[in-house]
C-alpha cells in the first residue's frame, strides 16, 4: 500500500499492527514514513516519537527530521539529523539531509558543504561496492548540484534515470537538480512528468530548493491541476463497513 501510494490504507494497517504488538518499534515507525507522505506531520511526529522511545535508531530520527524540515523547523529537524548521524556515522543520507538543513540555518551554513562533501565520500564508498546503485547515484547528484559540481551531478542523475526512467522520486530530484542550475524550463518538464504519474504533492511542496519557482503560473498550473484530478476522484458515497477489511 505504501508503495503504491496508498498513504492512508497504510497508515490504517500500521495502526493495526501497532494495536497487536504496540511495544514493537518497528510500525510506529512505518507509520511515520506514511504520515509524512500524507502530509499528517504532527501524527507523523508522534508515530517517530513513540519508535524512538522503544528503539532509538538511525533510521526513525531521520524521518523524524524529515518531518521537522517539511514544517520548516530547521533548528529541530537538524538535531533530528545529528541524532542519526551520531548513531549511524556512514548513513550518507543522513548526513546530507543534515547539510541541507544547515544550509537554511544563517549561523550554521557555513558548515553545510563540509558536510556535502562527506556526504559524497560515504556514498562513494557504496558506488565503489554496486557502482550502479540507482538510489546512491541520484543523492550523489543532488549533492553535487548543492556545491555547484555540474558535471559530476548531471553525470550521477543519468546513471539513475537510466536505471529507473519511470521513478517520480528521481524525476523530482531532477528538477531540484536542473533547477539549481537555473534550468527552469527542464525542470518544470521533469516535475510535470512527476505529477503526472501521481508523485506525492506534499512532497513536492517540501522540496524547498524549488521555492523560486511557485509563484510561477507554470507550477500553479502543475499543482492546480494535479489538485483537480484528486478531487474529481474523490467519492460522495458512503463507505460500506467491508470496504476496507
């Protein structure tokens, strides 16, 4: 269900394994992940919360932090990051999620590049493992965008959609990418095909280093209509109680 974009189903079906076992980490913290992309941040913080407080890992204070950042609370989606660095010190994403929260922080930008590069040195380290990786070569490319590495972040991002041309997520990344070279018209291209194929809107909203770009008619159009469609399928029927057993 959460592959498939189902976010409310499986959030319903996470809650369900919650009520079986509520002492087991491990759903607080799926549940985390689907709130987020449901755009339900205070439940997702809470679902993250209460995983951490059974186990603390890597991988729920990122997404804890993921959600602090979505609300646009960098100082506290920063000490998320550093949480997980400091848990997990090879987790390259989190490393570069916490460079990207630095960088919106005046008295810690300046640390965020250093933290860029190291966040590529661990990545690297995994390519020279699977070099075709699809998921390490596209964060290594928006890593490259950040500090300005043309070459190496447009060569990173066509290995990864070589490999997966039909993943919304990289196409999202695309467009962050191109447009941080001030290619705006490719990136509107690589969000509309993003939309197109159902991508998260929330998602998309939280990619803050598209922010030069909404007050565009181009990306009023893209969510606007986006919206319409969702709104057009949406059911004024009520639910029968079998629906969703």
């Amino acid at each position: 269900m959460f592959s498939r974009q189902q976010y409310a189903d499986a959030i319903d079906v996470y809650q369900k394994a919650i009520d079986r076992a509520p002492d087991n980490f491990e759903p607080y913290f799926g549940q985390c992940g689907a709130y987020l992309f449901a755009g339900r941040y205070p439940d997702a913080i809470k679902s993250c919360n209460r995983s951490i407080e059974l186990e603390p890992t890597a991988y729920s204070y990122m997404n804890l932090g993921v959600a602090y950042w979505d609300l646009r609370q960098f100082p506290l989606a920063a000490q998320s990051f550093e949480h997980a660095v400091q848990l997990n010190p090879r987790y390259y994403t989190a490393v570069g999620h916490l460079a990207r929260t630095y960088s919106r922080i005046p008295e810690r930008r300046a640390e965020a590049a250093g933290l860029y590069q190291k966040a590529i040195q661990l990545a690297d380290d995994e390519l020279k493992i699977n070099p075709r990786d699809p998921d390490v070569n596209v964060m290594v490319a928006r890593y490259h965008a950040m500090l300005g590495n043309r070459t190496q972040a447009f060569s990173h991002l066509q290995i990864a959609l070589n490999l997966r041309p039909k993943d919304f997520e990289y196409q999202v990344i695309a467009a962050v990418i191109h447009n941080q070279f001030g290619e705006v018209t490719a990136a509107f291209g690589y969000l509309e095909r993003a939309i197109a194929g159902g991508y998260s809107l929330t998602e998309i909203d939280a990619e803050r280093e598209l922010d030069n770009l909404r007050e565009d008619p181009r990306f009023r159009a893209l969510i606007a209509n986006q919206r319409g469609k969702e709104e057009s399928h949406v059911t004024t029927k009520p639910t029968t109680p079998n629906n969703h057993d």
